[in-house]
C-alpha cells in the first residue's frame, strides 16, 4: 500500500485502531459540546438584554460613520446606567424594610424598563374591571428543553497492514520492545486505513447513527425558569412605561 500524502484532500492516511475509534467518539462529543452551546445561546438571547461592554462603548464613541445611530445608543447606554444606580438604592431600601410603597412602585416601574430580562407586557382588566399591565418574562412564556445526544453508534471495516507493532513501542527507545509483566498476551498495534466492504480505497467510509432526543432539565436551569414566573409584575395601567 503507498504512503498517503496528508498535504492533499481525502487522502487515505494509516492510522491505529485506537484512533480509528476515537475519531467519532471526539465527532459525538464535539456535537453536544456545539449543541450545549446553541441551548445556552438561545436562552441568552431569548431571556436577557445585551450587556455593552466598555469595548462596545468605546467603538461606539470613535465611530464617526454612524455618528448619529451611535449617539442614541449611548444615550440609551447612559440613561440605564442612571436607572441601575437608582434600582441598586431602593433594593438596599428594600432589605433594610425602609421603602415607602411609592418607592416600592418606583422601583417596579424601573425594573419593567430596565431589568435584565426580556418582557412581554399585555393589558389585563380584572374582575372588578380594573385595568392593570402585566409583564411576563420570555423565558416563562417559550418552551425550553435541550436537546441532547441519546444513542449513538458507528460501524466500519478496516483494512489491516501486514505489518504491526508492540503495543508499547516507544520511538526511539532503546526499551522500545520491553514486554510488562502483566500482559498474559503481548498486545499488538494495528495499524491500517477506513476501506468499504469491498476493500477498495477508493470508497473507504465510515457511516454513524445518531439519535437525538429531549434531555431532563438541567436543575440550575429549572430553579432560573422558577424565578422567571415568580418574577411577573401587576402594575396600575396609567404607570405603564415605553419600552425601548
């Protein structure tokens, strides 16, 4: 069998079989690794106002091409550092059991403008006939399951060298053939490439079944949808604010 060139495109390279299984189970676990990071992509975007970070600010500041579009967005930026501070001082108002409930709607109204999450507001008349804004939290309103990788399992046929090696061959060693004592059999390492049922090289593949299923949700994750829902707000209607 001629070396392969690994320089050139779907060129067949030898390889043990310890790598030869490894190279899905890598594959597999790269996917969850991809598909925990989209979950946790959507819940942030779903869920949560984009945090500017003092970069962003700054790109915004030297921006001179968008000047006018860039200065809205700082004045936006400046007027939630202003309401944050503001929040941050009735909260300790709130622990120390000093608010007034003029305070306590203040900081309500402040929240439902500013808080960290993203809201759905709708008008609700309740049974006296009262009208009041509810706001409700994306992540209490949408589904959210994650999906995981439930089984997985992979098959090949492997074209084997007629030449092998001890299993633990150290290059360049002058040890390179020393057997250790616990072997009852002197393992060996195959080395060859992935090669169809016909053995031809020119169709080598190796096919993998995946199934995908939803997952238990994560506890974490549980405990921050449970605070969601607790997080709604009842308001007078007549205080509702603009959104941004």
């Amino acid at each position: 069998m001629p070396e392969a060139d690994d320089t050139k495109p779907g060129s067949f390279s030898q390889l043990n079989l310890s790598e030869a299984l490894l190279a899905p189970l890598n594959a597999i676990f790269e996917a969850q690794v991809h598909a925990a990071r989209s979950f946790l992509s959507f819940i942030l975007q779903m869920g949560f106002r984009h945090k500017y970070t003092s970069a962003d600010i700054k790109n915004l500041e030297e921006d001179v091409k968008d000047k006018e579009a860039n200065e809205k967005v700082l004045a936006t930026i400046r007027e939630e550092e202003k309401a944050r501070t503001e929040i941050k001082n009735l909260r300790k108002l709130q622990l120390d059991g000093t608010i007034t409930d003029e305070q306590t709607l203040d900081l309500k109204l402040l929240l439902s403008k500013w808080d960290d999450l993203h809201s759905q507001d709708f008008v609700y008349i309740d049974d006296r006939g009262n009208e009041n804004w509810v706001s409700i939290p994306n992540l209490a309103l949408i589904p959210v399951k994650p999906l995981s990788i439930d089984t997985a399992g992979f098959q090949f046929n492997m074209s084997i060298n007629d030449k092998y090696e001890n299993y633990n061959t150290i290059k360049g060693s002058a040890k390179a053939d020393y057997e250790r004592p616990w072997f009852l059999i002197q393992p060996k390492r195959l080395t060859g490439s992935i090669a169809s049922k016909s053995a031809s090289e020119s169709q080598a593949t190796i096919s993998i079944q995946i199934s995908i299923k939803s997952t238990e949700m994560p506890n974490g994750l549980n405990r921050l949808l449970t605070m969601m829902n607790e997080s709604s707000r009842i308001l007078p209607l007549e205080n509702r604010p603009e959104k941004i």
